[in-house]
C-alpha cells in the first residue's frame, strides 16, 4: 500500500512578521509565493547569466543518467567556467561533453576554498549580488550560506536531509521536490545523511518495504517560488526544466551546536554526533555477551531510548 501523500501549503505574500512569529515555530515544509527577490526571476537568462557569472570556474557533478546517487556515487566532478556551465545545463544534447552527448549536470555552489569556506554567492558571485534580495526571515547573525544550485532538464537530486534550515529559491525553471518528515526517518533506509531510495516515485519496495509507510510530501516549485525546507526534513528535487535556484541556510541552533568544520550544512549538531560516538562504545560492550543476551539488553536499550528521547509532543 502507498503511503500518505501531503501537498506542501502554499502562501501567499507572506510578511516577515507572520513568517517569523507564525509559521517558522510550525516546523514543516512551505511554499512562498509573491516574495520579492528582486530582479533575478527576469534578468537571470542564460545568456545574461553566462556573460554576468562568466569565467569563474566551478566544480560540477556530471552524470550520464538523469538520477544523481550520491551513495552508489554515478556521477564524476568536473570543472567548467560558470558561463559554460550555465550554457551546457540549458541544452539538452551537447556538442562538447564529458562523459555523452546528453549527459546531465548539477551545481552547488562552494566556497573559495570548499574545505574552510561556506558558500556565499555574495562573495563568490559579486556581479550577482544587487539581482537577488534573500528573504530577511531569520536574524543576520543567523546566516550560514547562500548556494547557487543549477540544473540540467530531467535531474533528480537525491534524497538527503541538511542540518540548517533552508529557503530555496527557485529563480528560473520548475522543479518538483518530494518531502519526508524526520519522524519518518526509520522508513528511508539512511546511509548518512542520504536516504537510499532515490527513485522516490517508483520505489523498488522489494528492496525497501518500509518506504510505503513513509508519509510524502510534494509540491512544485514554479520561477519565483521559496520553499522553506526546515532542518531534518528529507528532499528529493527533481528539475522538470534546466533551472536555476540559490538556496540559504541558517541556524536554527545557538552557533556553538554546530560542527565548525562544516562547510556544506550537512554535518549533524556535534552533541548528536557525540551521542552516536557513545553508542558505538556501548554496542562494542554489549558485543561482550552471547546472543541472546545481547539481543535481550538490545531491546531493552532501545525501549529506554525510547522512552527518554523520543518526543512526546509529535504525531
Ligand atoms: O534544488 C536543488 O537543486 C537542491 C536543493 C537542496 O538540496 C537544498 O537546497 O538543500
Ligand atoms: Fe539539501
């Protein structure tokens, strides 16, 4: 049986006030429609694009097929000038490519230098900057990056949770994003931050059986759109036109929860971090007893868990 399926609610004109005091406390997905982002949804053409962007070079992810799998790893970096990158995302056939002549590529923008800079395209894009207006729905000292994400026609992301929250702006182009809740993590077979079910409308439910109770969100992300993604929530984005979308992360948390490390806003809060070291530990003791005393204080364990961790307050 298919699990429940939910439409992302959309909202009209939403003012920071109503954002910040009224819907950021709900904690679930929306989409903003009517936001002023400046002049970036008409100006941002592929050509104006590649001109404006031009010869900074960017790394790319580059697949032969349209789902990118970031735990079977189908694709390869690449590094191209932004100019091309936009122009080669734009058609669907190439007369210059990597791997095929309808190869597919996917940008997220890093920065300066990926290993200790977040992204911003502020600084990276400064051409950029005066098109686009972020929405001021959270506090300045609260921002962590501005990504540019692009497209070729057809590309599905796949599915994966950050740790910040997100406004994703698509600036051109539509794109379906299917949601699930991080309650529903126990359903999406998780391999990091990655859920190995990427083909989200046709799962392989052989493989993955539990996925059919994972509650689905969707909508549809028209030129103009934000989606607000809050931290935790699983998305799988699949590009139905070649498109350009910058997403902004912010922190949700007090800074000193976050990993300094992490460039990406993909590294877990270091207490949630600390806590999996400990259980590790605890699992090798347990490995001290035979089977079915391991099995038994397993279980027990997990009940405990479940019992002073789990949230009382969710559905
Ligand atoms: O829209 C995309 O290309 C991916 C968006 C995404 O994963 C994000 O904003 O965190
Ligand atoms: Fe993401």
């Amino acid at each position: 049986m298919a699990g429940q399926c939910f439409l992302v609610p959309r909202l009209e004109s939403v003012s920071q006030e109503q954002f910040m005091e009224h819907l950021y406390p709900q904690r679930k997905p929306l989409v903003l429609e009517g936001i002023d982002l400046g002049t970036c949804t008409s100006k941002w053409t592929v050509d104006y694009l590649s001109q404006i962007g031009g010869r900074k070079e960017v790394k790319i992810h580059v697949a032969a097929v349209a789902q990118m799998d970031f735990i079977s790893k189908n694709f390869v970096y690449r590094t191209l000038p932004f100019g091309k990158l936009v122009q080669r995302a734009a058609e669907e056939k190439h007369k210059e490519f990597f791997i095929s002549e309808d190869e597919k590529y996917y940008l997220r923008s890093l920065g300066e230098d990926p290993r200790k800079d977040v992204a911003d395209i502020r600084k990276q894009f400064p051409l950029l900057e005066g098109d686009i207006k972020f929405p001021k729905f959270f506090k300045e000292e609260q921002f962590f990056s501005s990504v540019f994400r692009i497209s070729s026609p057809g590309l599905q992301l796949w599915t994966h949770y950050d740790v910040m929250d997100n406004l994703l702006i698509q600036v051109t182009g539509k794109k379906r994003v299917v949601l699930f809740s991080p309650r529903d993590a126990q359903y999406l077979y998780l391999s990091g931050t990655k859920s190995e079910v990427l083909n989200v409308d046709n799962p392989d439910l052989a493989k993955y059986p539990l996925f059919s109770k994972a509650r689905r969100y969707e909508c549809s992300l028209k030129a103009g759109d934000v989606l607000f993604i809050p931290a935790l929530w699983f998305h799988n984005v699949i590009s139905e036109e070649f498109g350009v979308g910058v997403n902004v992360f912010w922190k949700h948390l007090p800074s000193e929860c976050y990993d300094k490390t992490d460039t990406y806003g993909n590294k877990d809060p270091t207490a949630a971090s600390r806590a999996a070291q400990i259980l590790d530990r605890a699992l090798k003791t347990l490995a001290e007893l035979p089977e079915e005393y391991r099995d038994f204080y397993a279980r027990r364990m997990v009940l405990h868990i479940q019992d002073k961790a789990y949230s009382k307050n969710f559905e």
